[in-house]
C-alpha cells in the first residue's frame, strides 16, 4: 500500500507541471518573438517549432 500512495502523490505532484505545460510553452515563445523584435531582427524570419499549411478547403 506504501507504493501504491507514493505513487499517488508523485503524480499529484506531477500533474499542474503537465497542465499547464501548453501555457509556459506559449508564454516563452512569445517572449522569444518579443525579444526578436525588440532586437531590431526584423528582417530575419523568426524559426517556429510547428508547420503552417495553406489548406484551402
């Protein structure tokens, strides 16, 4: 029963750090195109992590 409880609360502790994954992940990539253009880079495409499509349906 010890194990089964640790591993209860690992994953209590565990579990905001995934939630809001997605949202720290957004907050830095909008402070790194901030910086980017802050810099005076504008000329110099920014990299992004994800693939636009033009999908025209």
């Amino acid at each position: 029963m010890n194990a089964f409880m640790q591993e209860v609360v690992r994953a209590a502790k565990e579990s905001p750090k995934l939630f809001f994954a997605p949202l720290t992940g957004a907050i830095d990539a909008i402070r790194r195109e901030m910086n980017h253009l802050a810099a005076g880079d504008r000329h110099e495409p920014v990299r992004h992590s994800h693939t636009v499509t033009n999908d025209q349906r």
